[in-house]
C-alpha cells in the first residue's frame, strides 16, 4: 500500500516526506556540509568541483548553481537544509523566500508587513476558500 | 523534589537572535516584538528557574539525513552553540544538567515513550534564541538547561497527542527526582509560518489566536490537531507548534496564564509568547 499524502492537495507546498528525504538525501548533506567554514570556503572557491564530491543528480547540482531553491526542493532538498547554502553566501531567509514566491525581495516584505499570505485561497489547489 | 513550577511557549525564529546580537532591537520593526518580551525577562528574573527544560527543533544542525530522532534529550554537560551556516551566534555554551537529564531519560522510557540519548551536540537557534528572549545577553545562562529535541523536519513528526503525553511523562519523571528543583519547561516554535515554495510568507492570525486560546484552556482539544489541519492552516513549517504540547502537557490541566504577546511578522513567521503557571 502507498503512503498516504493527504498534503498533496495544498498548493505551492512541497512536505518533506519519505519520497522527497530518499530523492534528496545527498543534496541535504551536501547542504549540512556547508556549516563548517573551510567547505564554505571550498565550495564558494569553485562550486562545480565542490558538487562533484557528492553523489547528487546533474539536474540537483544544477539547481544548486541556479540557487534556484524551488527547483532543488523538488528534487528532495529541505529548506532547512538548503537555509546553509543561502546562509553561507550571506543571504536571508527573507530573500530566499521572496524567490521562491517570484516577488521581489521588498515586494515580499511588504506583504508580510501587512500581515502576510492570507490562508483564504491558499488552502486548496483549485479552490477560493 | 523537583518540581515543574511554569510554562513557556515562544516562537524561536532565528533573525530575533540576530537582531539581539547586532543590537537592533530597538529599530521601529523590532521593537513591538521584544516589548513583548519585557514583562518575561522582569518575570524570570523573579522565578529564578534552576533548570529549563528546553522543548525545541533541531533544524538541521545536530542532526543531518544520517539520523533522525523522534524526540531526543540532551544528557551532556555542556551544549557548544551550532554553525549554522555563517558561524557560531556569540552566545555562552549551554549547561546542562546530566543528573536530572539522566534520570528523565530512564523514567519516560520507563513510561514507554522511546527518547534518543543524546552525549555530544550542538544547540542551534531553536534554543538559543528562546534564551535569548527570555534572558537577554547574560555573560552566561542563569541556569542549566536540558534540551529536548522533537523532529519536525521529517514528515511525520510525533502527533500532537504524542507531544501532550510526552509532557505528562516528563513531568512524573521530575517529580521523582530527590533534589529540589525549580524546573520550568518550554515549548518553542511557531506560530503560523511557510519558509518554502511559491506559498511562504503564509500566516494565519485567527488559527493562531484560536491555538493559544485551546492551548491554554483546552489542551486535549489542542492535541487532537491533525497534522494536516497544521499544513493546510498554518504553513508546512507551522507544524513547530507541536512541540508546545509537550510544554503543555507537563503543566497542570488548569493553568494560570501570566502573559500573552502575538505580533505578525518577524521574518516570514507569526510571533506567538505565552508564560503559564501551574496554580
């Protein structure tokens, strides 16, 4: 029997779950690697060798030099794992939140400032309510 | 005997650490968060807890994919503030306290509830930044602390009933501890908040407002949560709050609430405080 995923259904929400830990398991520890500073310094000096010491995907490896962060958490990586790389290059969570909502940095921190995404049309896939 | 005299629940997000540390907290975006706080500190102060029993989430730091514990409590003597990414927060190490940490081990197990030992590890900010709120920029902590980590980054993490139950195992397992201890135990985390994906920056204020309100009057209705109900309602990463059920299940069922701050935003989260007695 498959795994039950009654998360499927909410929209723009990828949950960490078995699939996604198994696909993304080398990307995540590639990640974790990043909290000492001489792999940080190694990594910044040349990415693409860096990458290559890890059994990860050419598309995840790719993603990693893109930061495109929604790419690589389709592709198993979790955001507190990812949080090291947008850490390591000096970046908030705030920035790193704006891009994968598509707005701009202070686009994004207006709305929050207004008191955030409302829940109203984004519990559902599909639906308003 | 010890004894678990209060509660606290607090959001833990890791830029307050930062905005402490870089000595910010008086800017117009910061200040409504940290007068919040004001009342806790002067509250604290009073308390004097000899130990915290610290409920928070590991994020990534101690723990990688390699190993995933439930729930794993902190036995050492000394906890070395994590790097996460851009260095260590300058911080004082975190003592704990291995007699009593120990003996809570032995007893909730005993109470079937499998926790993870946990001898060397470091302390990221989901438990440095409660300290910081609570405590300020002591030159070193007032008191030990014993860190209990719950898994909330790999779906599933412990229903909310598990945490509730888990709280009222802790708390057995203090009272049978000889020496007399003032314990306190909070749960940190939340409120509402999504880091991840096009739907980040979700909040919702009146989930969160009708949570405190459960969790105070109500915990058995609180720990009747799905976990779904967390997801859909409160972001993928609002799920932290089950880790307040831990807090509140080591309390009293009735409770006296000593202070309430709720402030939307800081970074992407909703910021929620609650400072509970037993009566």
């Amino acid at each position: 029997m498959a795994l039950e995923k009654p998360y499927l259904d909410i929209p723009g929400t990828t949950v960490f779950d078995a699939d996604m830990s198994r696909q993304g398991y080398s990307l995540n520890q590639f990640c974790m690697s990043l909290m000492q500073a001489e792999n940080r310094k190694r990594f910044h000096t040349d990415e693409g060798k860096y990458l290559d010491e890890w059994q990860m995907s050419d598309a995840q490896k790719q993603a990693v030099m893109d930061r495109d962060y929604n790419r690589m958490i389709e592709l198993g990586g979790n955001i507190y794992f990812l949080a090291k790389i947008f850490s390591a290059d000096g970046k908030s969570f705030v920035h790193a939140a704006a891009k994968m909502t598509g707005m701009t940095e202070d686009n994004y921190q207006a709305m929050m400032n207004a008191g955030g995404r409302p829940p109203k049309g984004n519990r559902y896939i599909g639906r308003s309510d | 005997m010890a004894r678990i005299t209060a509660g606290v629940a607090t959001s833990h997000v890791p830029l307050l650490g930062r905005a402490v540390d870089t000595g910010c907290t008086d800017e117009p975006y910061w200040a409504p968060i940290f007068k919040g706080y004001e009342f806790s500190k002067k509250w604290i102060s009073q308390k004097k807890p000899d130990v915290v029993f610290l409920v928070y989430n590991d994020h990534a730091s101690a723990f990688s994919l390699d190993l995933i514990p439930t729930f794993a409590i902190g036995c050492a003597e000394a906890f070395a503030p994590a790097d996460e990414g851009f260095g260590p927060r300058p911080v004082p190490d975190v003592k704990g306290h291995p007699d009593l940490a120990w003996h809570i081990a032995q007893s909730v197990i005993q109470q079937d509830f499998d926790l993870t030992i946990v001898n060397k590890m470091d302390v990221d900010h989901g438990l440095t930044v409660p300290l910081t709120m609570m405590f300020g920029q002591p030159n070193q902590w007032p008191c030990k602390v014993i860190p209990f980590a719950v898994n909330v980054v790999q779906y599933p993490p412990p229903s909310g009933r598990r945490c509730l139950n888990v709280g009222k195992a802790i708390r057995k397992a203090v009272e049978s501890f000889d020496e007399d201890l003032n314990v306190q135990i909070w749960g940190t985390g939340g409120m509402s908040h999504q880091l991840q994906g096009p739907r980040a920056g979700l909040i919702n204020q009146d989930w969160d407002k009708r949570f405190l309100d459960m969790l105070v009057n109500d915990p058995q209705a609180a720990a009747d949560i799905p976990h779904i109900e967390y997801l859909r309602e409160t972001g993928s990463e609002g799920i932290e709050m089950v880790m307040w059920l831990v807090m509140r299940g080591a309390l009293d069922p009735a409770v006296i609430e000593r202070h309430r701050h709720y402030h939307v935003p800081c970074s992407n989260t909703a910021i929620g405080h609650l400072i509970l007695e037993n009566k």
